[in-house]
C-alpha cells in the first residue's frame, strides 16, 4: 500500500480543563474519502482545524507526506478547507472567490482564468461567474466553496458539515456529487460529519468518534456489521442490545442466558463461561414469528416507513427491541398490530458480541 | 397596544422636534435676513454668504477648521480601527478590559478636562500650539468614536471568512487587506465622517490646544458672538449645519448599502 497523504500520530488538545481531541491517530490514504463522524462536541471539527492550522495542537504530530506540518501556518498548509458556513466572501463575485487562492499564490492570469473555468465546469456553475454569492441559492454557494476550496488542487481537502446547511432532497444529489468530484481529481477527501447516513454514503473509510477519542475506524460495513462496542453500534444505525450470560462453553459453542428471558447459542468457544457480554444485534436481522423459539413478546407500536416497516417488541423483563422489515410485495403485507404476542428470536449469524 | 399615531402622539412628537430644530430653524431663517440687525426681519438676501468670503478671518478660521478635521479624521481613522481591530481579534489578551475601558474613557470625560490633559502635555513636552496640536487632540478624540463604530462590525463578522482567506494561502495582511478591510469598510467610513463632524463641531478642545494663527471655525464663532451676533456668523453656522448634515446622510446610505452583506 502506499503512504499515507497525511498521519496523525497522538495528535491531542485541551482547552482548559476539557480534552477536545485525546491522543488521536490516523492515516489518509492518497485518493481516499474519508469520514470523521461524531456527535456535536466530540473533537470532530476541533481535529479538522488543527489540521487546517486554525488550532495548536498541545501534543502530537500532523505528518502530511511525510512533512511536520506543526511549525507551518494556515496559509502555507497545502490543504485546503470548505467551511460549514461556506465562508463565501461577500464583497467578490463566484469567480474572484474562485480565483482567491490562486491569486495568491501569484499565477499568471491566463492561467488562473482557465483555472476557474475548470472549476466552474467541474462544480456545474457556468454562467454564475458574475453573480455575487447573496445573489445565490443555498446548493450553489455549496458548490461555490467546493470550486474555491479545490481551485488549489489540495492533496487533501477538508470538508467541514457539507451538507448540514442543504435540504433532504439537494443533500441526497450532493452526495453523489461530492463523491463524482473527488474521483475525477483524485484527491483525498476528509469530511466532517454529525450524520452516520452522510458518513456511510460517501465515505471509504469511516473514524467514529466520542468525546475526543477515536472509537473505531474502517470501512462503513465493517463499522455497521462489527462495531467495536455498544457507542459505534448504537450511533451508526439502530441496534437491540441484549444483556447475557455465558453459562457454558462446550464443543466450539456457547450456551448463552439473555436477560430477556430464554437461552441460545452461540457458534464460537472463546467466551468466559459465567462472564456477562452484550449480544448486538440490528433491527432488520432480529427474527419475529407468531410462535415458536425465543423470547415471549408484546407488540407496541409497528410504523410504515415505506421501504421498511418497523416494530417495537416488549419483551419479558421490560426490554423495548425494534425489528425491521422490508416491504417488498414478495415478502407480502407484514401484519403487526399492538398487542400481537410474537416469538423474539436472534439468529446466531447475526449477532455480535460487544464489550459493552 | 394599540399602535399608529393618536392625536397625543403627534403632539409630542411636534413638541420635540420644535425643541429641537426651532432654533436650528430660526438660525438658519435669520442668515437669509437682508436687515444688519439679527432679530429683526428685513427681506430675503444670501447677501452675507457673499460677504462671508471678504471676512478674510472666518475664511482663515475655516480652513484651519477643515485642514484640522480631515487631517484628525484620518489619523482617527487608522488609530481607531487597529484599536477596534486589537478589541475583537486578540482574544482575551491581558490587560483587554483595561484596553478597552481606557479606550472609550474619553467619550464620556468632560471636554474641559480632555482640553486642560492635552494642553498640560502640550505644555509638558514643550510643544508649541498651532495646527498640530489641535489635529492631535482631534484625533485622540476622533480615535474613540472611530473604534465604537468599528468594532461591532468587526466583532460581528464571520471569522470564517478570514480563516477562509488563510487557508487559500493568504498571509495576515493579506487577508487583512483583502477580506477584513473592505467587509468593514463602510463602519470605516462612517467613523471617519464622525470623526470629521466631531472635530468640527468642536470649541471646548481646541480652545486648549490651539496657538497664534490656529482658530478655527468654532472658536471664530464663539468669539465673534460676544461681541454680538452678527448675519455673518448666521450665514456661515447654516454653512456648517448642512455640511454636517450631508456627513451624518453620507454615513446612514454608507450603512445602508452595506446592509445586505451582513447575512451573507
């Protein structure tokens, strides 16, 4: 594999007695995007702008291609950064917005004219190059600052919330949009992001985040399908979580006692026998049959969402879980009504064991 | 509530503005009085606004009046804005809240004592009054106004897009220069008018700081009035009512124009 575009080694910042960012490390690959995901106030965006240059770290490194970058300032970094605000400057058309960095590095005109028709081509703006950024819609300031921001043809590009300030519908082509653009360039993409849909949508590779430190990093399915513990996997989708204990460990299996009221097994031989574990498990591969297996429930409440329906269960000892599924016309109508009584079932395959 | 104007409204609103601009009205009447005697009315005439350019002293008086208000405008203007610009960019540097209390101390001093201060340093330094010293103490007034007009623009201005400026590979002047300087150029330029109607509204601080052959227009008034008002003084007070005016228009359309900036 090749090196890394940029490597964060330890990397941590305080301010006052509160750690934003605790001792966090991570590689970019060249050409790759890259998804930092958090709730608000998680050190997400205080880690994007020590790497812009707008923060000091207090310790660690920001190694980008092989270059300290702590002693250098923010205009000399060669990363660029799209601000959540969009940061457009109010008093200069799309064009000179475009044109800023370029301008500032002193290219000659010609060049820096061609430059910006690039850009406006590669961002679908022809024609708005005279408009003033007031005179513009919420998507096309967008893609004013993405054209500013890559003008400079950055190795790694910063994108800070941006999709945050568009509607459903505009966040929805935007997506693929950022993601048509940073093929063709071929440039490593760093985006912040509070929404796990954005995250896994975009993103090769995602770091979840909580309280400065970096939970787990890998690509979306590994972090959907094994999330490292009950945050990751309660932050990135919905998740049932299933307190147990291991009663026996026997013959590559283990034989497991849910708080929920009945036993299973599990198909693996590393658990303590007497340990208590969290059993994981999503919405739409929890089994639910009108008898059978499994633990007695309740049906709640079922909502229609469309493509999937989904249902709250309780379960004997007063555990809410939700199942999901599909409503394609070959599965048929699934017909759940409050006060249904179900089977609960877990299918072995489907559940991860998390260390709570 | 119920709101609009009520009849009792319109009489208050008609009794303040006649305390206010009566006089002002009643000036302005008079300096078109073709009579010698002011309180007595004796026909139409702007023949005083002629005779205002044969006074060969008013004239002097207001030019020193107009060299010292643009001279201390200006050097309000630079000192006022770094002072503004030091407020709302350096964080929480020691010794801020002194700074900025220290700063806009001289807006609320008495002028008497802000003149007596300035004409004791003057004399301390043994620095001879005249021109220089009356923009000097100007522009330490001026400056204040400046800073409390420029601030709030600066402080309410989306770092973002300085940040922005910086991460496109501009240095801090630059950025100073390119983004910061001209999204606060209109409270610039209305500090720069305010301090230009300051300066030449100004008796009390002039009278302190200026020499021989340094009177300006204010102080030319003043003194000419105790030997008794004449149409004169009138005609050149009308004079300086509208250029104050036009000032005080030119910095609300300055504001005004810059208005839509301030969402984006």
């Amino acid at each position: 594999m090749s090196e890394p575009v940029l490597r964060l080694s330890r990397l941590t910042k305080k301010f006052g007695t509160v750690t934003a960012v605790d001792q966090v490390s991570l590689d970019i690959r060249p050409g790759e995007f890259f998804a930092l995901l958090g709730p608000s106030g998680c050190g997400k965006t205080t880690l994007m702008r020590m790497i812009a240059g707008f923060e000091t770290p207090d310790s660690g490194v920001i190694d980008l291609e092989g270059r300290d970058l702590s002693p250098v300032p923010p205009h000399r970094r060669p990363v660029n950064m799209m601000f959540q605000s969009y940061a457009l400057f109010p008093h200069m058309n799309v064009e000179r917005n475009i044109a800023f960095g370029l301008v500032q590095e002193g290219l000659p005109k010609a060049e820096i004219a061609t430059r910006v028709a690039d850009m406006l081509d590669l961002v679908q703006l022809k024609g708005l190059a005279a408009r003033k950024p007031h005179q513009l819609s919420g998507g096309q300031k967008q893609r004013v600052a993405l054209a500013r921001a890559l003008a400079k043809r950055p190795k790694l590009l910063l994108l800070d919330e941006p999709l945050a300030a568009l509607d459903r519908k505009l966040r929805e082509d935007t997506q693929f949009e950022l993601m048509r653009i940073q093929r063709e360039l071929g440039a490593s993409f760093m985006v912040v992001t509070h929404d796990q849909d954005e995250a896994m949508a975009m993103a090769q590779r995602i770091a979840v985040m909580r309280a400065g430190v970096i939970e787990q990093i890998g690509p979306p399915q590994d972090v959907y399908l094994q999330p490292a513990n009950t945050f990751v996997a309660g932050f990135i989708g919905k998740i049932n979580l299933f307190p147990a204990k291991v009663v026996a460990v026997a013959l590559g299996r283990s034989r497991l006692a849910l708080d929920a009221g009945f036993e299973m097994n599990l198909p693996r031989a590393d658990l303590q026998v007497g340990s208590v574990i969290t059993l994981a498990v999503r919405p739409e591969d929890l089994a639910v049959e009108a008898s059978g297996e499994g633990a007695a429930g309740q049906v709640l409440d079922s909502v229609f969402l469309g493509e999937t329906s989904l249902t709250r269960i309780a379960l004997p000892n007063g555990q809410v879980v939700q199942a999901a599924r599909m409503n394609a016309a070959r599965n048929g109508a699934w017909q759940m009504k409050r006060g249904d009584s179900v089977r609960v079932q877990i299918p072995p395959a489907a559940a991860r064991v998390l260390a709570s | 509530m119920k709101r609009g104007l009520t009849p009792a409204h319109v009489t208050f609103l008609a009794f303040g503005f006649a305390f206010l601009y009566v006089p002002i009205a009643l000036l302005i009447l008079f300096s078109f009085n073709d009579s010698r005697l002011v309180t007595v009315w004796g026909g139409f005439s702007t023949r005083w606004y002629a005779s205002l350019w044969s006074n060969a002293q008013l004239v002097a008086s207001l030019r020193a009046s107009l060299i010292v208000a643009v001279t201390s405008a200006a050097i309000a203007t630079a000192l006022g804005t770094i002072a503004a610009y030091a407020l709302a960019r350096f964080g929480r540097f020691s010794g801020r809240s002194v700074f900025s209390a220290i700063l806009y101390a001289p807006l609320v001093l008495p002028e008497v004592i802000t003149g007596l201060s300035l004409l004791l340093l003057f004399v301390a330094f043994g620095v001879e009054r005249g021109l220089t010293t009356v923009i000097v103490a100007h522009a330490s007034i001026g400056m204040c106004f400046v800073a409390v007009v420029v601030y709030p623009r600066l402080a309410g201005m989306d770092r973002s897009l300085e940040e922005a400026a910086m991460d496109l590979g501009a240095t801090p002047l630059r950025t100073f220069l390119s983004v910061t300087l001209p999204l606060a150029a209109p409270a610039i330029a209305s500090g720069f008018l305010l301090a230009m109607t300051i300066s030449l509204d100004d008796l009390v601080i002039a009278s302190f700081t200026s020499g021989p052959g340094s009177t300006t227009l204010p102080m030319r008034i003043y003194s000419q009035v105790r030997l008794g008002v004449t149409p004169e003084v009138n005609a050149i007070s009308t004079l300086m009512i509208l250029f104050v005016a036009v000032c005080l228009l030119l910095g609300v359309l300055i504001t005004r124009r810059a208005a839509p900036d301030r969402t984006a």
